[in-house]
C-alpha cells in the first residue's frame, strides 16, 4: 500500500514539472518572436539624407533611433496620404542603403544582408501647408503600422 502511494506522489511530481517546463519553454518563445508596433511616440520631425544622416526639415517625421531588421513589416493604411522610406545601418550604426520611396506594404523582402537596424522616415503627400507640426507627429505615425521582432 505505501509503495503505491509512493509511486503516485512521484509520478505526481514528475508531472508538475514536466509542466513547469513547457509553461517556461513557451513564455521564453513567445517572448522572442513577439513582434513590437512602432507607436506615435518612436517618431519626431525631421528628415534623413541620402547618406542616412539626420537633418533639421519640418516636412517629414524620422524614428528616433534605429530598431531591429528582424521580422521588419510596414503596412500603409488604405488611401494613406503618406509615403515613407527604410534606411538600413550595421550592427555599428555605419549608414548601407535607403530603399526608393514607398507608397505601398513592405514585406521584409530587400533587407541588406549585414543591415541589423533600420530607421523610418514619413512624408506627407498632401499636407495643407507642406510642413509638419508637433500635432500631426502621431495622425502621420498612425497611417503607417510598422512591426518587428523585439
């Protein structure tokens, strides 16, 4: 009788953490794939250059800093009065490439192959008076939803 008991409380136990396990195994994965929106507050007015370099300009909005490349989307909101471009750095924040001007949804395809950070900057297309206000930061960051793995 007490063998029995025995054997129950440890196949008990070997239960518990089997499942203890499985919990941690999956936070730790979910924690790793989860992707992370852009919000209003990642962005702030000014411009990029064609070298990659920040330049005073009210006409557009720039990331603050540069986030990851890893699962990077963008998805522009239907009739999006916008256009953006991706500016791609290095692991040690040396400027590769700019991708064209985009009017459309990036999928991740076209990422330089060293790129570990990429920068967003927003134009208006049909700004009222062709300058971007501290107001308009988020209404302009809204229209464009970008995504990547944290």
């Amino acid at each position: 009788m007490k063998k029995q008991g025995l054997w129950k409380r440890v196949l008990l136990a070997i239960l518990m953490i089997a499942m203890i396990a499985t919990i941690v195994g999956l936070a730790v994965t979910v924690s790793r794939s989860t992707a992370q929106k852009l919000g209003g507050e990642a962005y702030e007015i000014g411009l990029l250059n064609a070298e990659g370099k920040e330049e005073k300009g009210d006409t557009a909005i720039r990331t603050r800093k540069g986030v990851t490349v890893d699962g990077l989307k963008c998805e522009l909101e239907k009739d999006a009065k916008i256009k953006y471009q991706l500016f791609f750095y290095d692991k040690d924040g040396k400027f590769l490439s700019a991708s064209a001007e985009l009017t459309g949804d990036y999928d991740g395809s076209g990422v330089p192959e060293n790129a570990k950070t990429v920068k967003v900057m927003i134009t208006p297309t049909a700004d009222e008076d062709g300058k971007v206000s501290l107001i308009e930061v988020l209404g302009y960051a809204d229209l464009l939803t970008v995504t990547t793995n944290k």
